[in-house]
C-alpha cells in the first residue's frame, strides 16, 4: 500500500510540475507559427529510476546495493521521443544489472498515452571479439507534440524497485 501511494506521489508531482511549466513553455498565439524544426535534444530523466540488486551473486542478498540508472528522451523529428539506457557512467555496475525498463509516457497536451520497453540487446556468444554485456535497444514512440511526462520503471524477478525515473519535456 505504501509503494503504491509512493508512485502515486511520483507522478502527481511529474504532472504538477508540467503544469507549472506550461505558462513559460509556450502559449497557443506562438504554436500557429511554429519555429523551423529543432536539432534533436536528449533531456536525462530528471529523476533516475532506482532499484535494489538482486540476489544473483550469494552476499548480495545480505547488502543488496542501489543501482540507479539514468534513461534519456531524445526529440527529434516532431512528435516522436525516442527513450534510451546506457550504461552508468558514475556508478559502477556489472552485467546482472544491466536490465531493461518500461517506459509509460502521457502527452499532457492531447492525452495521449502509451508505453514501451528499452531492452537490453541479447547478448551474441559466438562472437569472439569483445562486446559490451550492457547495450541497450532504444524505443521511438509516436507522442504527439505537446508537453510529455514519462516514468520509467526496473521491475524484474530479482531486482526490486525504489523509486521510478520521471522526466518531464516539451515535444516539437
């Protein structure tokens, strides 16, 4: 019960937040004449989705660490949002937490909602030159342009989540 209002909170306070933005994102006088479209822009989720290790690997299960991943949302062509994992830079992470994400997107703007996975690419064991064990599939998804909300949330078997990623931005 206690998680469930945690992430209620979470999005109450991600779609708060778009609404308190809106004034200074953009009125309806300046979309009848919109701009050139924009170069692509990666905006990190302003809040890192966070989860406990699992119990892979024997002590874990005694000190399970927190493992924060940090996914982006890139705006290129007008109305899609393209959603990636990468690899932490700032924490160290092995191979059993490289786990994939759901990501639950809603256009404050129109409505419209959806959701989507970024995976983690299979890994090739034939291969006989080194590869990196954690690569990701990234999503693009049809948003509409507007302002977007999305979460993004680890949910595994053996990997249990904290908090979920919010980000919050304007598409084209």
């Amino acid at each position: 019960m206690r998680r469930t209002t945690i992430h209620h909170l979470l999005i109450a306070g991600a779609v708060a937040s778009a609404t308190t933005l809106t004034p200074f994102l953009g009125s309806p006088a300046a979309a009848a004449n919109p701009p050139p479209d924009p170069a692509a822009s990666t905006t990190p989720f302003q809040i890192p989705a966070t989860f406990l290790s699992g119990c892979g690997v024997g002590f874990r299960c005694y000190l399970p660490p927190l493992v924060p991943l940090t996914p982006t949302a890139t705006t290129g062509a007008p109305g899609e949002v393209t959603f990636q994992l990468a690899r932490p830079t700032t924490y160290q992470i092995d191979t059993y937490d490289c786990i994939g994400m759901t990501m639950n997107w809603r256009n404050l703007t129109t409505g419209a909602t959806g959701t989507t996975q970024v995976l983690r690419v299979p890994i090739d064991y034939s291969r006989t030159t080194p590869q990196d064990f954690c690569a990701y599939t990234p999503s693009t998804v049809e948003t509409g342009s507007g302002i977007v909300t999305a979460t993004a949330d680890a949910r595994t078997a053996d990997h249990r989540p904290v908090s979920m990623g919010v980000v919050v931005l304007q598409v084209p």
